[in-house]
C-alpha cells in the first residue's frame, strides 16, 4: 500500500450556500478523485458547512505569477465600464 506522501495532492472547492461561489478550503493527498471528495467531505464540511464541493488534482491548475501581475493584468485597466461601479445595485439585493 501507497503511503500518502506518494498519493496525488488535491486543492478543495467548498460552496457553503446555495448561490454562493466555491471557495478554496485547503488541499490534501487521496489515491483517486473519489477518495479525494470523500476525504474532502470528512475533512471540510464535518459541521455541515457545505453543499457542494469540488476536488481538482493540483497539477492541473494553472495560475499566473504575482510578479507579472502589472503586465498580465494591465489591458483590463484600459476597459473601465467593466468595473461594478458604474452600476447601481438595488436595496435588498445580497451575494451579487
């Protein structure tokens, strides 16, 4: 038997609320994707925080570098519109 050291490292999703967005929880090791949402429901909703979870081996997430944040980011500054401020957001409204 593999020790866990050996297994494949997991990054965990959790939505806590229907119409909420999944957020990272932290990650851990599991031989397969379905021992990985088992141990992710053991490991990040034993209080029933939960409603959906999502388990994504972690050699497969691409993220861009903090030190290119200038360059990577920069030709969304030039489109303005696209930030929430020009809009209103209704009284009432909530997880927008």
């Amino acid at each position: 038997m593999s020790s866990s050291t050996e297994w494949p490292l997991w990054e965990v999703f959790v939505r806590s609320r229907r119409g909420l967005s999944h957020t990272h929880a932290g990650s851990l090791h599991a031989p397969d994707a379905e021992m990985a949402l088992r141990n992710a429901r053991d490991l990040y909703t034993r209080r029933s925080e939960g409603v959906s979870i999502w388990v994504v081996p972690s050699a497969q997430v691409t993220a861009s570098s903090p030190d290119e944040k200038d360059s990577f980011f920069e030709p969304a500054a030039d489109k303005p519109y696209r930030h929430p401020t020009f809009y209103d957001i209704p009284e009432g409204v909530k997880h927008l």
